[in-house]
C-alpha cells in the first residue's frame, strides 16, 4: 500500500470504560469494549467495520474523533495523533472528520431549521465570510444530498426519516471532511429508502476527490456492498479483515463465515444451497471475555489451544488478514 | 472557501414532502382547546389588568382609613365592604393584586434564573461539579419550601425586599433540580454528540443546543410555580413575616380578618378568593401548556 | 392441506384528527396448516394492523370496520373483542410474538410466573403441572438450565433469551398459529439466526402453522412457503416464495428486489433505489398508490382505480395494469 495515500492509521487501539463502585468512585473492573485494535485507512477507500452490538465498532468512530480518549495505542489522522491531542487541537482536527449517526430523529436538533443544522459546522468553525456566502454554502449542500434549498427553514420534524438522514449527511459534507465516520447510517431507515442513501453516500464519495468513509453497521450484506475492505469485529477485536468481494467468497475466520451464514439472501434458490452455521450461545460480557480468542467458547473449529492466547492478525495473502489459528 | 464537492450530483428526487405543520398554530389548537385552560388564561389576563391599572380602577384609597365607615357589609357603596379602619375591601384586593403579582413575577424571574443557571452546569458538566451543586440542592430541598422562606424571612424581618429574597431562595432548589434532570436527557441525544464532533465548544452546546431544548417544562413549571409562589407568599404574609402593613398584600388581609370572621366573614373570604381563583388559574394555564408543549405529542395532535 | 385461516377483505381504519386512516384496505389471504407465510412491507404498510387484526388487538381509535377472518370455520369477527371465545382462542389457539422483547414481557413476575398463568388459564392445569410444562417448553426454546432459570426475572434474560420467552409463551397452549411479528429485528445478527431456526423447527414440531411479519426479504426467502407484500394498506403481490423472487410481476416487488444490497452479489453492483416515499395513508388516491413511484405506469394506470389482485398464473397474484412480464429490463 502507498504510505502516501494514508489518511488513517489505528495502531492497537484499546478502550477501556472503567466500572466504578460506591461512594468513593473505586474502579472495580473494565468494560474492555476495544482491546488491540489496528487497521489502515487510505484516501478515497471505504472501509466496513461490521460486527454484532457490543464489539466495539462505534467506539473506534467515536475514538477517531476524539469522542473518547482511547486507553492505549495510537490514532494517526493524517499524521496526527489523536489520542495525544490537546482539546483546542482536537476541535480542529474534527473540522475534517464527520460523523453520520444512526437516528435520523436523535441527531438533529428538534429546535433548529434544516439550514440552521446544516450551517452549523460553517459557523462553528467560521467558514462563511459573510452571511451572502453562508446561504449560498447552505443551499448548495441541500442541493448536494438531494433536498430542495427552498425548505432550508423547515424543522427536522417535518422531514421524513430518509430526508432527515441527507441532512445528516448535508451536516457532515459542510466542512469538505476529508473522513466520515457513518455509523449505522441507514439501519433505521425503510428498505426502499436505505438504498437511497446508500446510493447518495457513493456518488459522494466518486465525486469528492479524497473522501474516506470509515463505515460502521451490522449487516454486513450492506457493508459488503459500499465497502471497498471490510473488518469483522467480534468482542473488541478484529477477526478477520479483507477485501469486500473476498469476505463472501473465501472467508477464513470461523466468526465471519458464521456471520454470513446467518444472514439470509432475498432468493430461495440461492438459501436452499447455502451452508447454516448456528451458532451456539450469546456473545459473552465485555467485562468478562473469555481467555484466549475471545470466540473460542462459540466456535465449531475451536481446539485446546485457542484458550492459550489471543491469535494475532496474520497476512494470508495480499491484503487478507484473519486472527484464527486454525485458518 | 474549499469547493471540492462539485455542484452537480446527480439529484435524488426528493421533492416531495409532506405538508408544512406549522408549530405555532398547533400549539395554539391544542393550548386553547380546552374550556378551563382557556378560562384560567383569562383571569389571569383580567388579573394582569386590574395590577397595572390598579390606581384608577380602586375605587377608593386602599390605605387610607375612614372611621366613619367602620367594618361595613357590601353595599353600594363599598362593594364587598370595609375593614376594622374603615378601608375599603375592594380597593385593598385590587391593590393586593398588584403586590401578589410583582412579588410572584420577581420571585419566579430570580429562582427560575439562578436554578437554571446551576441545573444546567450541573448536568451538563457532571462529576464533581455535578455531585457538589445537587448535594447542596438538595439540602435546600430537605426542608418544605414554606418552612425554609419562613426561617429566612423571620431571620431577614419582614418586608418586601425580604420576602422576596427569601421566597426565591425557597423555590431556587426546585427549578436546578428540574433543569438538571432535563439537561441530563437531553445530553444523551446524538445531536449534541453531534454538535461536539463538529468540534463546538461547551458553551455553544449549552446555550444554542442544550438549554433551548430543555425549556419547555421549565415554562410549564414556572406557570405553575407562579401560582404557588403568590401562595407561599400570602402564607408568610398571614403569619406576620411577609409583606408590613400597611401594604396591601391578600395574605396579611386574610389574617387581619381573622377577628372578625364571624361577624365578617366576606372579610377574609374574599380576598382568599381572589388567591384561590389566581392559584388556580396559573395551575390550569400551566396544565395546558404542559399539553401543548409536550414534544412526544408533537405531530400526534 | 387444509386451510386453517382465511381472512376475507379485512379493513382497519385508525380515526385521526387529520383524517381516517385505512391502515388496513381489503386485505384477503390464508394460511393452510403447518404452513409458513411471509408478510412482507415497509413501516406503515399495514402488515402489523392486518394481524392485530386477527387477534382483535386494534384498540381505539382503531376499528375494524370490514371483512371477515375465518379461523377453523368461525367467523372470529363475530366475537367481541374481550368475549369469552375471542379470549380462548387469543393467546390460546391463535398466539402472537412482538417485535420488542424488552417490553413485551412484564418486569415485576418471573418468567415461570408469566410462562405458567397461561397454562393454567387456558389449559386449566394445576400449578405444579404448569410449572413441569414451563421448565420443558423452556428448555425446548434453548434456555440453558431452564430448571435454575425459571425463577428469574426478566431483567436477568438478555434480549435474545427474552424472545425465547417470548416463543415459549405463544406455543405453551399449543397454537395452531403463531405470527410472529418482526420477531428478530431488534436483535443481533446470529442470535437472528439462532431463533428464526428454533422457531421454524417449533412450528414444525407442534405442526402449528407461522406467519413471518417482516421488512427483510431475506428471512422470508429462507423460511416462507408462500409471501404476501403490502403496500400502502394492501396486498400488491402474492405467490410462492420461488415464484415471486424469480419472476416478480408487481413493480413494487421488482423495485424491492433491485434496492437491496445482497451478500452475494457481484462487485460493482448499483442499488436501484425506489424513488419518492410512501403515500400518506390520509386521502389515498384512488388511483394505484405506488403510481407515483413506478417507473412502469400506463396511461390506464391514471385513469382506473386500484386494481384489483389479478392472477398471472395458480396461485400468484398482483395489483397492476401494466404488463410488467413483456419487457425484461427496466424501462426507461
């Protein structure tokens, strides 16, 4: 990979959120929600994060942003570190990472008009001059994501949930970011509408020279579609990380293999061949993972050894990682 | 500015939106649309009135006495009679009006002001901020609202300037136990995470984004706190620390009737009427702007 | 196979004060025994309303204001909504599951209080043959060590183990029918997995029939027989499963089927979003309400009421006038 093109280096990152007790605030254990994580971001890529609630995949988003002050390891943004930034420093940085949420109804604010949270980064960072030049700015990102500039007054409650989200994603552009975290972008949204935005998110990114999206969601069928690479997560760790059109094909982690399994393609003909792979029981407590691979306790393949230690990612072939020892 | 985003995306066709539901006419619909909430904004609006216009509506000089006319039944002359000196009843509630409703708007504006302002540094903040503001709150709510003005008015002495300050004192914890709560939720919408990962400061959240969603129970609480305050007011008037006669306060009338309750009776019943029929009033009133700006209502009604 | 429910021209309308909501507009289907359906639509398409209505669950402002809903012979929309027959068959021989495991059960009694007041109100059995009948069902359902379990609360149960309940609860009396609607929604993907297997191998096993409400068109290609897809209040199409997703005939259904991402597709695939949104089910045209996003409307389509379902061949139906098999590609 050409170092250059590098906008995002996440060096075993770890977050730990502290347990604490009684009056005195006595930490007692930690909720290790990120546990050694590292991948690479480059310039134009998208990237899937995937994985179940509680593998820790939203809070590498919000670790990117500085959300969180990570526990260990390193976030390079263009060569910056993250976690060692100052606040001041890091208010700045965010002028160029976006974030895309999930509730198109919780993320805008209820009392301010579709124009007003639009502009809202320009103001923030004082990027319009003049008042001429912010409305111009406004209307255009309205235009970008496909609302009309003539409800720039309007408040969020009388958009419908997939125009709300394209003033989520207008919000984000405002700034020209040169990485948006979306983070489950279209998990709340109808089917006929997700793939309006999901089709929204691509033409973006052909035409903005430079975007990154670091993608975060659940269904990997989605994830598999926009990602260019994708890593499976699995209790706070990377499982297995590799070109989109690889995960379907030749999947290596038993995780991801079961993850594809579970879920169901839209054609029978296709379902009546595909293999089932039922996992047994529930996805163990961050607060108490398990020795060694941390799927191990679930897996069809485990041996002995894989409660020894936590498997590294190890390079299979051009650019396929997985942490199995028996991949 | 940097343009990297060209201009000509391909447009989704998403014209198409519903109706405009204009904010202002359904909370108007759903304020007015219930007879006793409507009746209460009335008498407050005649209450207002008769407080300002007070000097040429009273009929006679609410403290001046006439001991000619001592202890008099309604009557033509004197509507709903004269007390123990001679002053006219009528005169003294109109002007009492005035006393309730000052006291009560200042008291509100003070307490209202100063919780908000700790209610919203407590929640917002957190922590040690947090635990050292609602700590000393709720010390101050230990004690029922009455006895705390009481004690702080019986150690300041009586007066206008005394009650006031005792009365918001009283009310103070209430209004920074409610901010903060509301504070607290609405912390947890993405919006306001959203707002940091643009990379806001702390105190454009708080004013532009955290406070004007939390307002609207603060509205409700404080119409209805108007009513109690005038109360609450009235008690320590009735019990001698509040309002010096000879100001006309309804509380003080109340008491100074005591005596003559009964052979008068119309004496101290009447200006407890007009408390009564106020205090009401502002719970109705607050009871329908709960309705109206309840935002899990909004786009139900 | 015999038929075991049929619902004939169901309507359920909600009274706003914007307007009357036709959540539910002539809907007809059946289901034959030990049989899985698939009910398939966005939010708001009524798929929920329809078997609500089948439970008699639509409160006020709701009303079912048509139709009938024959279940083993009856008539159900004879009964009132709280007689004694519409409660014996409610929970009993027809049994429900929602989407929301954390609120559907109730915090304050144990699960074996809650799995238990059914056997006994319905079966009429004694307490400790409830509470034998409970650990069994539970165990059935995958709860490990259901004995140590049963006296749990349901804060205790995570939200998978919850739907497991769930399950248990609707097939204690038996059921001939089970709807379970959006059963796996608010879950993670394997567990998903996990219970969609457990409760088709339960139906099988008590040889009660399943209906599948749901947005994703995946579950229903893996699982349904036949499919319902509703749109705006009312069914657009119905088939077999193999039928509809290999040649579906209702622009809708097609649409559906081009604007969802699939696991195994091919790289480079473009998602064919449907534009617009859907209609406001206040004032509803009379014309065809996915007019305004088809992309395969005839003149007629302007012209002529809701059409009518219309077969294309035994046993699959659509509601359109355009001949959507002539071309093979989208038009224009």
């Amino acid at each position: 990979m050409n170092q250059d093109n590098l906008i995002l280096d996440v060096k075993d990152l770890k977050m730990y959120f502290p347990v604490v007790r009684g009056l005195l605030r006595r930490k007692v254990a930690d909720v290790k929600a990120v546990d050694g994580v590292t991948f690479k971001l480059m310039r134009d890529e998208t990237l899937g994060l995937v994985g179940e609630s509680g593998c820790g995949k939203t809070t590498i988003g919000r670790c990117i942003i500085g959300l969180y002050r990570a526990t260990g390891g390193q976030i390079l943004f263009e060569d910056e570190d993250i976690t060692s930034m100052s606040e001041k420093k890091l208010r700045e940085v965010r002028r160029n990472i976006a974030l895309i949420f999930q509730d198109p109804y919780s993320s805008l604010d209820p009392r301010q008009s579709a124009g007003g949270i639009v502009g809202e980064p320009l103001k923030i960072h004082n990027m319009a001059l003049n008042k001429g030049e912010y409305k111009d700015r406004v209307e255009q990102l309205l235009r970008i994501v496909g609302l009309d500039p003539s409800m720039v007054d309007r408040f969020p409650h009388e958009f419908s949930g997939g125009q709300r989200q394209r003033i989520g994603v207008a919000r984000a552009l405002a700034c020209d970011p040169s990485l948006i975290i979306c983070d489950e972008p279209i998990s709340a949204l109808d089917v006929s509408i997700q793939a309006q935005i999901i089709n929204l998110l691509e033409e973006l990114q052909d035409s903005v020279k430079g975007l990154s999206y670091l993608f975060i969601a659940h269904d990997l069928s989605v994830v598999r579609h926009i990602s260019d690479r994708v890593a499976v997560m699995y209790l706070g760790h990377i499982m297995e990380i590799c070109k989109s059109r690889v995960l379907y094909e030749n999947p290596l982690h038993p995780y991801t293999r079961a993850l594809l399994s579970a879920i169901p393609i839209a054609d029978p003909f296709v379902e009546e061949t595909r293999e089932r792979i039922i996992l047994k029981g529930e996805v163990p407590s961050p607060l108490n993972p398990p020795p060694g691979c941390p799927f191990h306790p679930r897996c069809f393949m485990a041996i002995p050894e894989c409660s020894q230690a936590v498997p590294p990612l190890r390079t299979i072939s051009d650019g396929h990682e997985v942490a199995c020892i028996r991949a | 500015m940097p343009d990297k985003i060209a201009t000509g995306i391909v447009e989704n066709g998403m014209a198409e939106t519903a109706p405009r539901v204009s904010e202002w006419r359904r909370f108007r619909r759903v304020f007015l649309s219930r007879g006793l909430v409507f009746f209460g904004m009335v008498v407050i609006l005649v209450f207002i009135f008769v407080a300002i216009t007070a000097q040429w509506i009273a009929p006679y000089d609410p403290y001046k006495p006439d001991y000619t006319a001592i202890l008099q039944n309604p009557s033509s002359s004197h509507w709903l009679g004269t007390d123990a000196i001679g002053r006219d009843t009528l005169s003294r509630i109109i002007y009492g009006t005035r006393t309730s409703l000052v006291i009560g708007l200042i008291v509100v504006f003070f307490a209202c002001t100063i919780g908000i302002t700790l209610g919203t540094i407590a929640g917002f903040f957190g922590g040690w901020i947090y635990i050292i503001i609602m700590r000393f709150i709720d010390a101050l709510m230990s004690f029922p609202m009455i006895l705390l003005a009481l004690v702080i008015a019986a150690l300041l002495g009586g007066g206008m300037k005394n009650v006031i300050i005792s009365l918001s004192i009283a009310l103070m914890p209430g209004y920074a136990r409610l901010m903060c709560g509301q504070v607290l939720s609405v912390k947890q919408n993405d919006y306001i995470l959203a707002e940091r990962s643009m990379g806001a400061s702390n105190l454009r959240m708080m004013l532009r984004h955290v406070v004007p969603n939390c307002i609207s129970p603060i509205i409700v609480q404080i119409t209805m706190m108007l009513g109690a305050t005038i109360l609450a007011e009235a008690g320590l008037s009735f019990l001698g620390i509040g309002i010096t006669p000879p100001t006309a306060a309804w509380g003080s009338m109340v008491s100074d009737a005591r005596e003559y309750l009964m052979v008068m009776p119309i004496l101290s019943f009447a200006p407890g009427m007009a408390l009564m029929l106020v205090v009401f009033a502002f719970n109705m009133v607050g009871d329908g702007l709960r309705d109206a700006l309840d935002p899990r209502l909004r786009g139900i009604l | 196979m015999a038929e075991i429910l049929k619902v004939n021209n169901l309507i359920t309308q909600f009274k706003t004060e914007s307007g009357i909501v036709k959540a539910v507009n002539d809907v007809s289907y059946y289901i034959n025994e030990q049989e899985i359906i698939g009910l398939v639509g966005e939010s708001g398409c009524g798929k929920s309303v329809s078997q609500l209505s089948v439970m008699q669950l639509i409160n006020a402002p709701g009303k079912i204001t048509g139709g009938e809903i024959i279940f083993e012979g009856q008539n159900l929309l004879k009964y009132k909504q709280h007689s004694p027959e519409m409660r014996s068959i409610r929970g009993a021989r027809i049994a429900m599951i929602f989407q929301e495991p954390m609120t559907s059960l109730n915090p304050v009694l144990t699960i074996g209080q809650q799995l238990t007041e059914m056997l006994v109100l319905h079966l009429k059995m004694s307490n400790e043959d409830a509470r034998k009948r409970a650990i069994q069902l539970m165990g059935m359902v995958g709860i490990p060590a259901a004995e140590g379990r049963i006296d749990d609360y349901p804060h205790n149960f995570s939200g998978g183990m919850r739907q497991r309940v769930m399950i248990a609860m609707g097939l204690s009396c038996d059921p001939r029918i089970l709807i379970a609607d959006e059963p796996t929604t608010a879950l993670d993907v394997t567990t998903q997995a996990q219970l969609l297997e457990m409760m088709k191998d339960m139906v099988q096993r008590f040889r009660a029939s399943l209906v599948i409400v749901t947005h994703n068109l995946g579950v229903v290609a893996r699982y349904a027989e036949r499919i319902y897809i509703m749109y705006a209040g009312r069914i657009v199409e119905s088939g077999t499963t193999k039928d509809i997703f290999s040649k579906p005939r209702h622009p809708y259904t097609m649409g559906l089927l081009k604007c969802i991402p699939r696991l195994d597709e091919e790289e480079g695939r473009k998602l064919v979003p449907i534009e617009g949104l859907p209609p406001n089910l206040i004032n509803m045209p009379t014309t065809c309400a996915f007019l305004p996003r088809c992309s395969w409307k005839i003149e007629r389509c302007y012209k002529d009421p809701w059409p009518e379902l219309t077969p294309v061949n035994d046993n699959h139906f659509i509601r359109c006038y355009a001949d959507t098999k002539e071309k093979k590609s989208e038009p224009g």
